[in-house]
C-alpha cells in the first residue's frame, strides 16, 4: 500500500515539475512569440485607398498604402518579415480574438465599443468622413437634409455604418462587406451616396468619372486610426506605440500618406 502511495506521489510530482516547465515556456511575451515565429501577422481589409488596397506592381497584385507601410515598419522594428491577410473589415477583430492574425491595421477607428473587446494603440492618423454621391445625382444632393430620404451605402460593420443609421434615420442604408462594391453601386446608380474616411472617397472620385466627392460635411468629429491588438499582450501594445511615436516625429507617417495617395492616382 505504501510502496503505491509513494508511486503515485512521484508520478504527481512528475507532471507538476513538467508543467512548471511548460508553463514557463507559456511565459513569453507576445512580442517574444512574434519573434520566435519570424513573422508578424497582419490583418487588414485592402480596398481602402490610401490607406490599404491592391496595385498590380510589376505585373504582380500587391498590397499597398500608408497602413501596409506601417506595418512594414512595426514589423522591421521586432525584427521580423510582414505577413498580410487581407479579408472583410467585419471579421477583423473576431480573427485577432480567435490569434489568426497579431494586429489589426486597416484604418480602424478605436471606438469605446471596440476597446471593450480589444486594446488599441495610439492613433496614428485622423481624418474627416467623406460622401461620394453619383455624379447625376450630384445637384439634387448639396446637403446632410437631401440625403435624408436617399439609399445611402456604407462598409458593414464600420463607424461610418453607425454614423448613416443615428444621422439619416429616414434614409435606406446598404452595408456591404466590401468598400469597393459599395463603391461600384453608387456608380451603378443602385444606391446616392456612400460615406467614407475622406481621404478613401476622395481617392475613388478621382478614380471614375461617374462619382464625385460631395461638399456635405458630416459633423461627427474626426476619426481616428488606431492598431488593434488582442487583450492582454502588452508587451505588443509598447512595441507598436514606439515604433508609431518615431514614425510621427520623423514625418514618416504624413510621407507614407502622400506617398500611398499617388500610388493610387
Ligand atoms: N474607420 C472606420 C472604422 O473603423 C472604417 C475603416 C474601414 N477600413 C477598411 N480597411 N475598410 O470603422
């Protein structure tokens, strides 16, 4: 009997060492982990110009924009190569919960309700939203009041789809999960009008001919684009803000910026 007592004593003894051990190993800090991996993992949703979207460079579809180029720096900054997976803004955040990708970088706005879920850098960028209407349309729509009854088209799952709904509670909103769709109905004249990060609805005015950016002003403040990061790493958190804080002070952002705008001209 004693002789079994003592067996299985050991043996706890055993696995309790082994998972010490393990559990130590558990012990690394994400950005430990990143580097371990070699690799850091971005998620983003790429039909987003300038921030992030597709140009065929040197006869191959590549990711770009200023985002891609901040990424690119934050992982230089750990030491590591960049690895992008492009997908639909409204899976984001359940990917970087579910550790599919490490951070989220795609022009995303650190609302209160986000940081319930997830922790975010400091902003790196703001801007105003924009409208882009139909350029048909474009002297019946002038003002906030003509959109009030009009089909307006937003990206699913974004600020902007809040911002249609409590600003235009008569109008029929269309969320899609990709900008560029929503874009290409506006031009299609299925929908009036789309609201986006100024600088994106610029960017797809100037594109094609039969959209244009409206002077309407939405005056809801300006949004801001933060990193989105997992809870509870952060070690991560740290790493990203000080790459950021060098590339404000170096200009390197607002160059990033001009630079990804005339890539998409
Ligand atoms: N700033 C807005 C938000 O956070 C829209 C971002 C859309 N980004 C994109 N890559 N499609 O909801």
């Amino acid at each position: 009997m004693k002789k079994v007592l003592s067996i299985i004593l050991i043996t706890c003894l055993v696995f309790t060492m082994v998972a010490c051990q393990s559990g130590e190993e558990k012990e690394l800090t994400k950005v430990e982990k990143i580097q371990k991996k070699g690799k850091l993992v971005i998620g983003t949703s790429a039909a987003y110009p300038p921030y992030e979207f597709h140009k065929e460079i040197d006869g191959k579809d590549t990711i770009v924009g200023f985002d891609i180029d901040i990424a690119k720096e934050i992982a230089n900054d750990l030491g590591v190569e960049l690895e992008i997976k492009d997908m639909q803004f409204a899976g984001l955040l359940a990917a970087l919960n579910a550790k599919k990708i490490d951070i989220v970088i795609a022009g995303m706005t650190p609302t209160e309700d986000r940081k319930k879920s997830v922790d975010f850098s400091k902003v790196y960028y703001t801007a105003k939203q924009g409208v882009v209407v139909s350029k048909e349309k474009a002297d019946e729509i002038k003002t906030k009041k003509d959109l009030e009854d009009k089909k307006i088209g937003v990206q699913k799952g974004t600020t902007q789809e809040k911002i249609a709904k409590e600003n235009f509670k008569e109008a029929k909103i269309v969320g899609l999960g990709k900008i560029s769709d929503i874009m290409l109905q506006v031009m299609q004249k299925k929908i009036d009008a789309v609201i986006a990060e100024k600088p994106v609805a610029e960017s797809y005015a100037k594109k094609n001919d039969s959209i244009v950016l409206s002077n309407i002003a939405l005056n809801t403040g300006d949004s801001g684009s933060a990193v989105a990061i997992k809870k509870g790493n952060e070690s991560l958190v740290k790493a990203v803000n000080e790459t950021l804080d060098k590339l404000k002070e170096n200009g390197k952002i607002a160059e990033f910026v001009t630079k990804a705008t005339e890539m998409n001209n």
